[in-house]
C-alpha cells in the first residue's frame, strides 16, 4: 500500500479565511499568507469572522 505525505495525522489542516477586499468589496475565501483580490488583485484586505 502506498501512501502520500506520510503516516496519516501528521498533515496540518488548513482552513480559508473570510475577506473583504477594500478597494472593490467583494467578499471572498482564501488561504494563504498574502491572498489578494480575485476581481480586481489588491492585497488591501479586511480579514472578517468566520460563516
């Protein structure tokens, strides 16, 4: 048997992060350490709570 990215448990899980681009306002999910605006590509974003 095989398995990919070792023994399981070991992967972190990652969760996206609610946005709301500043310049434009459009609410978006992203992961990542510098998301950025799918509709227009700013990085001016406010991170909102969780659904």
């Amino acid at each position: 048997m095989c398995s990919v990215g070792g023994p399981f448990g070991d992967e972190e899980i990652v969760w996206p992060k609610n946005y709301r681009c500043s310049a434009c306002g459009k609410k978006f999910k992203a992961v990542g350490e510098d998301p950025a605006c799918p509709a227009c590509q700013s990085s001016d974003l406010e991170e909102l709570p969780d659904d």
